[in-house]
C-alpha cells in the first residue's frame, strides 16, 4: 500500500511542478500591472482543472449556493492540506486574493509568484497582521474577493475538526459590509494529510461551498458572534461526513 501511496505522490507532484512550469510565465506577467490581475485569478481555475484531472484525483463541488461574479465575497474555508490552495481554485471566481502566511514566498515555482498576487501575512506579528487587514480590506473596496482561512493556518490537531477561528476575516467583512461565503472540504486531510511523510492517498474529494452569512448591519460588536456562527456551520457539514466524531 506504501508503495502505491508513493507513485500516486510522485505522479500528482509531477503533474504539479509540470503545470506550475507551463503557467508560471503567465502568473508573472499578469502580475506586472494591477489590472492584469483578474487573468491571474482565472489562470488558478486552469491550473486546479488541470491538475485534478492530469493527476487522477477525482474531485467534486457541491453548491449549495453559487457565487455572484460580480459580488465580493470573504471566502472562508477549513483548513486541514496543502491541497486546500489547488481546490478553492476551482471554487473562486472572479477577481480576488489569497491571505496566505508569509513562508509561501519561499515555496519553490509557487513561492514568488504567491507573493506578488496575494497578501502574505507573519501572525505572530502584530504590524503584519494589522497590514495584511488593511490590505484586505482595500482588495475588496476594488470589487476583489478574499480567500482566508479562518483557523490562520493548518492548525488543527485533530482533523477533521477545525481549530479556533481567528477574527481577521469576519473583522475585514463587518468592516465592508460584504457576506462571509463558507467553504468546507471534508476529505482533503485524508487524501494530503498534513503528518510529514507527504503521502496522498486516493479517494474522491468533495467540497460543498454553504449559502453566505450576511453582514450587513453588523458591527464590531457583533465579530465574535459572526465568527461562532460560521464555525459552527462549517463544523455541522463536517458532522455529516464523519458522523462518530460528533458522537464523541
């Protein structure tokens, strides 16, 4: 089983760095000028489409509810693999940016190109993290979408479950008054556990994006609030595919 586990990672890493290679001109040059952005944000479906199906991963999206193209949305997902970052390719539309954390600007290929597209954020900063805020919050003032993973980083030591919330995303949606839109990936820690050893295993993936939380209204006042309420729907979907955990 090992051994299959093995020629499964290095095929879908192939595919990987082979993809990054073959669009990694054209995430630099969309790069170059502001406006040219929205193209990048369009190359990350081509590069998720492409990788899910070269490698063999079956994946599917379920809508609960479809994105508006023309809506800023804070895009909150759960956050077990480093697969995450490929399926909110396929999910995202529109113009719109990442928060990832600042070690992405020293992944190999993907490293730089991350750093001038997206907003990278050190959390044990406080200058940083109070910066990535304003950053996000002027993204979105362009009509741009935030992708933000709400448990700032893979922090769970139990997956599926979720760890603690951060209040960054629903701070920056209060603040501009746009929905919080949940996205759950139930299976991505099983098939890219996040344990060290970098061996996927194979098994149909799913992500199911859940209906927005509206913000509109609410005030700082009501952040702990908005942020309880989105971790408890995200953490009921997980319920439904590991139903015993909810029974411990």
């Amino acid at each position: 089983m090992k051994i299959l586990r093995i020629i499964y990672t290095a095929w879908g890493s192939f595919v990987f760095v082979v993809l990054m290679l073959v669009l990694l001109p054209f995430f630099h040059l969309f790069s170059l000028r502001e406006e040219w952005h929205v193209y990048a944000a369009s190359l990350n479906n081509i590069w998720a489409k492409g990788f899910f199906f070269f490698s063999l991963m079956p994946y599917k999206v379920e809508y609960n509810y479809r994105p508006e193209p023309n809506q800023p949305y804070v895009y909150c997902a759960n956050h077990t693999s480093w697969l995450d970052i490929i399926v909110l390719g396929l999910i995202v539309r529109g113009d719109h940016m990442f928060m990832g954390k600042e070690s992405l600007s020293k992944a190999p290929f993907f490293g730089p190109m991350f750093s001038k597209l997206h907003i990278l954020v050190n959390r044990e900063s406080r200058t940083s993290s109070f910066r990535a805020l304003i950053l996000s919050m002027q993204a979105i003032d362009k009509g741009r979408s935030m992708v933000i993973f709400p448990e700032g980083g893979i922090r769970t030591s139990n997956p599926p479950l979720m760890a603690e919330f951060k209040d960054g995303p629903f701070r920056v949606a209060i603040e501009r008054q746009v929905p919080i839109l949940p996205v759950v990936m139930p299976h991505n820690w099983y098939i890219l556990p996040n344990d060290g050893s970098f061996l996927a295993n194979w098994r149909m993936g799913k992500a199911i994006v859940l209906p927005p939380i509206s913000t509109e209204g609410m005030t700082v006042a009501d952040l702990d609030s908005l942020k309880n309420q989105a971790f408890d729907l995200m953490q009921e979907e997980i319920y439904k595919y590991y139903p015993q955990i909810q029974a411990i």
